[in-house]
C-alpha cells in the first residue's frame, strides 16, 4: 500500500456546516460536558497523587506494623483519595454523582473519550 507523502498530488475535500441553533446546543452541551469530565478527572488524579505523597511520607514514620493515628487533614485526605478512587474505577460512576450528565442529550462516547 501506497503512502500519501509518496504520492504526486492528494486530494482533499473542504466542508462546512451549518448546524441549526437546536444543534447548536446540542453541540455546546456535549463539549461542556465532555471538557467537565476531562478537567474533573485531571482534578482528581491529580489530587490523588499529591494526597498519597503526602500520606506515604508521613506514614512513613510509623512503626510499620501499626496502623498510624490521622490527624484531621490526613483522615480528610485519605476520605478523598478513597472517594476519588471509587469515582474514578468505573466510567459510569462520574455519570451517576453527577446528575447533569444524566440527560439523554449527551452522548456516552464524547464521555468515554474525554475519560
């Protein structure tokens, strides 16, 4: 099979559309929700890394056997880190806590690819 750059000339086809204002917010609805569970998955990984460095270090100063008495802060992080794993095992889990995600407008593979 041939390779386009060894080609002597491409071909290309230049499109427009012009989308009614119903699927205008269509559009909008779906990038909006789509940027959301992107920025809220980078947000919490994110927040993950950074809450168990923070618990490994000073873990670390335990003896090894004992289970490490949590201040306030730390048992707060550790609550988030186990929130956010458990919204982050499974891509259905952002659409059940999030109830905006619900609607049937939205598409589950703009979802899926923004996961």
């Amino acid at each position: 099979m041939k390779r386009m750059s060894s080609l002597a000339y491409h071909f290309g086809i230049k499109l427009r559309f012009y989308p009614s204002s119903k699927q205008k917010k269509i559009i909008k609805l779906n990038y909006d929700a789509q940027r959301f569970v992107y920025n809220s998955y980078v947000g919490r990984n994110r927040t993950n890394y950074h809450a168990r460095r923070f618990l490994a270090i000073n873990q670390g100063q335990a003896m090894p056997f004992a289970f490490p008495i949590l201040n306030d802060y730390e048992a707060k992080l550790a609550e988030t880190v186990v929130a956010n794993d458990e919204l982050l095992a499974k891509p259905k889990n952002i659409r059940d806590a999030y109830s905006f995600l619900r609607v049937k407008e939205i598409d589950s593979l703009a979802l899926a690819n923004a996961i």
